[in-house]
C-alpha cells in the first residue's frame, strides 16, 4: 500500500480537529466532539490521550483509511520551551516535556503526543510545528522598563507563520529576502513585525497591544495597581478582567463582533466608537512595528476571524497603508497550516528541526 496521505490533528479543550491530506488536497476532515461527560471523567488533560487516540483511529477505520496509508503525522504544538519557529520532530524529549505541562497545561500539549502515537506503529515520521511558545524575538525587545519582568513572546505563531508563507507563495518571492507585518485578529490580537522570516518582536496577546474581543491589552498601569489594591477585586477576579472579560466583552457584554458591527451599522454611537477603537489599535501596533523594521516594510497582512469585518480592515487599512501595501487573509485553518508546515519538510523546502537542540534545558 503506497503511503500519501498527511494526518493533521488539532486538539482542543472539548473537540480534537482531524484532516486528511493529500499533498496540498484536503481529502477528508471531522471535528471528534468530546462532551463533557466524558472529558470530566479525566482529571488531567494528559489522561485524555488514550480516549483521544482512540477516536481518531475509530475515524480513520469509519473513512475506510488504514495507518498503513500515511506518510507523516503532524500534531498542533503545544506549550513548551521557548523555541525558534519551523516544523519539528517529535521526539522523547519533547513529548516528556509536553507531559509534564512544562509550559502550562492545555489540549494541544496532547498534539504532538498523539501525533507520535500514531505515527509511530508504521514508523513513519512525526512533526509538531509553529507552537505558541515560538520565541525568535530580539533581546532588545524583551526589555520591560522594569528588572523583575521580561517582555515575552506569545503569539498566534502557526497561523502568523502560516498567512506568511503563502504570500511568499503567492507573490513568488523567498520569505528571507521580504520583511510583513502580520496582524492576526482573533479573540487575542498578535501583532508581529517579520524580519527574512524571523518574528523579530511581537505584543504579547495575552497582556499588551491592542484589546480584542476579550483580553484588554496593554492598559493604564498606575490604575490597574489601583485596581489591583483597591480590595474590591480577587487575584482572580483581575486575571478574567485582563483576558476573558476584557475587552469588547467588558464594554459591550459581547464578544461576537459580527453582532458589535450590526449594531454601529445600525446608529449605536457607543458601540461604533468601542468597535473603531480597537481597529485604532491594531493600527497603531502595526505602526509602531513597522519601526523595528526600520520601515522596510513589503506588505501588512491581516488574518484571523476579525479580518473578515470590512469596517474593521478598512480602518486598519486607510491608517496604515502609507507603511506598505495592506492583504487580507480573514480567517484561520490550524490544519492546513499544520500540512503545510509538514510538506515543506517532507518536499525538501525546509529542514525539520530537533527540539532538544534548539531549546534551552537547564532542569
């Protein structure tokens, strides 16, 4: 039996994302729910894996595809050490640290583990690529004003990544040779300035740049310690404020922003003026990373689920369009970023890289 498919997996608190491609072909795809009855039956995510795994082989016999027919295996990263960005291999060392939460606990730890549970059985190669603790950015940049904190990098990475490869594609220019800005705008705002294809600075989404639907962004510090010490609010209570209740949610009680734009479509002054500010934002983060890359800059991109709102683009777009020319590439799809992270190791075009070799392990 000939081995052509490529098996992407993206794991997720209550679902796991499968698809089967055929080199650039998606052939088949299944979004596995998990439902709480089963998932609360677990007390750790890790335990999840053999459920997992079982699910997936369950499809893939419904689908009539055997193991036999696969030639790689490709899981979403998970949160591990910080890391440059590529495809990986999934190794011991790496799957040791993704069981022991070593970047905090979350279902696409369990990507690269079922990956390599599948993968290996057919001894055939497995790959994780561009995890969130993608960390390429210049130690000029993690400079915080403050000794005790460091500026950290935290981004949307497998779709940044993913939006940048295919303008390089699709303008036929080498990703080394041009330098984007990447703003994904999703339920967390990454901005990114790429220097020849390395994230040379980005705001952390979880704590700094524009707010988006429910984190708050970079605010006010003297008001937030204010805050913080008032006595009104619990340590957790602060932490849903910043993300989760943040943002568009803390304004407007919403975070769909499809409903938001409906609504200063419709006259609401106040929500128009919530909805413009966060555009304003973005487009000023794009601006203020347009300057760490001296303003050489080829392109601004603009992906993620927020991308899709005309009013929102076009505002980032007239406010920033004198950097460089603006594309749009509204949404995300983690698997076919994650078959495209494989394929270009598996075609020769990148190099895949070894986990234990690029990070830093001192425990």
């Amino acid at each position: 039996m000939s081995r052509k498919y490529i098996l992407a997996i993206n794991p997720g608190s209550t679902s796991t994302k499968v698809a089967l491609y055929n080199d650039q072909e998606k052939v088949f795809m299944n979004k596995i729910e998990h439902p709480s009855s089963e998932i609360d039956k677990y007390h750790n995510i890790i335990d999840q894996y053999d459920y997992r795994l079982n699910l997936i082989l369950n499809w893939l016999r419904e689908i009539s595809i055997s193991p036999a027919s696969l030639r790689a295996v490709v899981g979403r990263g998970g949160m591990l050490r910080p890391m440059p960005a590529g495809t990986y291999l999934v190794t011991d060392v790496m799957i040791k640290d993704l069981k022991d939460n070593i970047g905090g606990e979350h279902a696409s730890n369990l990507g690269g583990i079922l990956a390599k549970g599948i993968a290996n059985p057919e001894g055939i190669k497995s790959f994780i690529a561009d995890p969130v603790s993608v960390d390429e950015i210049y130690d000029i940049a993690r400079i915080s004003g403050i000794p005790d904190i460091q500026r950290k990098s935290q981004l949307h990475a497998l779709n940044i990544k993913a939006v940048s490869h295919r303008f390089s594609h699709e303008n036929n220019k080498n990703l080394k040779d041009i330098n984007l800005i990447v703003a994904h705008l999703g339920g967390g705002i990454s901005v990114a300035p790429i220097e020849k294809g390395r994230i040379i600075d980005v705001n952390n989404a979880n704590e700094m740049g524009p707010f988006s639907p429910e984190r708050t962004g970079g605010v006010p510090v003297g008001d937030l310690v204010k805050m913080c010490y008032s006595g009104k609010y619990t340590f957790n209570e602060i932490k849903a404020k910043l993300k989760g209740k943040g943002g568009l949610v803390s304004y407007l009680g919403t975070n769909n922003a499809k409903e938001v734009e409906e609504k200063m479509n419709k006259g609401d002054e106040k929500v128009g003026l919530i909805f413009m500010a966060m555009a304003y934002q973005v487009a000023k983060e794009i601006g203020a990373m347009s300057t760490a890359l001296y303003g050489k800059v080829d392109a601004i991109i603009l992906t993620g689920g927020l991308a899709y709102s005309k009013t929102l683009t076009d505002k980032i777009h007239n406010m920033t369009k004198f950097i460089a020319p603006v594309v749009l590439y509204p949404g995300e799809d983690e698997l076919e970023a994650l078959n495209q992270g494989a394929l270009r190791v598996l075609k020769g075009e990148e190099v895949e890289k070894i986990y234990e070799n690029e990070v830093i392990i001192n425990d």
